[in-house]
C-alpha cells in the first residue's frame, strides 16, 4: 500500500496582464476577475490547495507548484506563454485554455503540457486527475454545458482590489460573424442560465459594480429584456 499524501497538493491559476496598452484595459478600475479560473477553482477537489497569481495587481513572483492552469486573450498569450515556461523549466506541468488556447491549441502546446480545447468545466477533475497521476495527455476536448449546469465560481480567491464583480448569464451567440471566434469556441446556440438564478447571484455580491461577461447578452431580446 501506498503511503498516503499528509500535504494538499497545489494548484496555481494564473491570470497574466494583458498587453493592451490603451483605452478601456489600461484602467485597473476596469478590470474584472477571471471568471472562468473562479469556476475552475469552484471545481477543484478538497485536496487540492488553490491559489490565484493575478498579475491585474501583483507583479509575477514564482511559487512552487504541483500543477499551473493559465488562461489568456491574445492579447495576452506571449506573457501566458513566458509564465508557462518559467514553470516548466522547474518541472511543473502547466496546462493552458481559455479562448487564445483553444484557437491556437498547436502554438499553445509548444509552451504547455496540456491544452483544453473549449469550456474546460467538463474535464477539469480529468485533467487533475491525469496531473496527479503524471499522465497529462496533450489535448482535453470540453463539452459545451448549459450554464445552469456549471459551478458557481470561488470569489474567494479574487483580489479585493477588483470594482467590478464577474457575472454570465449565457454563454454562444446566435449569431455566426465571420469575423468573430465566439461560434467557433461557445458554439452558435444561445445558452441562458434561468433569470431567477442570475438575481440570486446578483443579490449575493457585494460589489456595487458588475461586469456581465457574456458573448451577447442581447442574443435573445425576451430573456435579455427579463
């Protein structure tokens, strides 16, 4: 029998600056916490100890690590890919999603162990599962999930620094813009968690302020209109 892990294993999520350098993103009042990390952490098992590096307001100071999950735009992927490689040149295994990652998962792979493709609710016990046991496998493929079905996120882990509260109430779009990656990563079909549940959480945060994160939250004029 295997003796038996006294100590929490670690997990950072990582949150790195976006290098937008102008206009609505230059303003830290402006700035709103990473939803998705939240959620991921909401997920995490009890054995595993959390912790948020958000580089909105704190510079990057390595810690060690069991496992990292990084998240970016593209405007913020070269700096998710310098944090990436700081870990892995000291043996931790780094996994990468978020919207960037997914649309580019070949490029992301060259700087990670592991990339998910798309909503990463999912998979993500897998993906834990597959670090612990030391057999991450390249790819994971999320399943797109109606938001009713996905965790509430740990706000606990955010910066009291944040104005603004993270909130979704759906997630795809409707619509198909050539121009836009909305389709191809949240899909076109128009998912909304019920309007009695969005109160409910609404009237739980205690920020003034709340930034809705959704793809198009006029995607559909009757519940946007709820």
């Amino acid at each position: 029998m295997s003796p038996k892990r006294l100590t929490k294993k670690r997990l950072t999520l990582v949150n790195p600056v976006n290098n937008v350098r102008s206009g609505f993103a230059v303003n830290p009042s402006s700035r709103f916490p990473p939803l998705g990390l939240g959620i991921l952490a909401s997920l995490t098992p009890d054995d595993w100890e959390v912790e948020l590096l958000d580089e909105n307001f704190a510079p990057f100071s390595y810690r060690d690590a069991d496992l990292v999950g990084i998240t970016a735009f593209t405007s913020a992927a070269n700096r998710a890919y310098e944090i990436a490689s700081i870990y892995r040149d000291q043996g931790v295994p780094v996994v990468m999603g978020g919207i960037h990652a997914s649309m580019c998962s070949d490029e992301a792979l060259r700087f990670a162990d592991a990339v998910v493709v798309g909503e990463a609710e999912s998979v993500w016990r897998q993906v834990l599962a597959d670090a612990d046991a030391g057999c991450l496998r390249g790819l994971y493929h999320g399943q797109w999930l109606d938001p009713d079905r996905v965790a509430p996120p740990r706000r606990d882990i955010y910066s009291d620094e944040y104005v603004f509260a993270s909130v979704q109430t759906s997630r795809g779009c409707p619509l198909d813009c050539e121009f836009c990656s909305v389709t191809a990563y949240n899909g076109r079909r128009y998912r909304r968690r019920p309007v009695a549940d969005v109160l409910d959480e609404l009237e739980a945060l205690n920020n003034e302020m709340v930034f809705f994160v959704d793809d198009n939250i006029i995607g559909n004029g009757a519940s946007c209109r709820k």
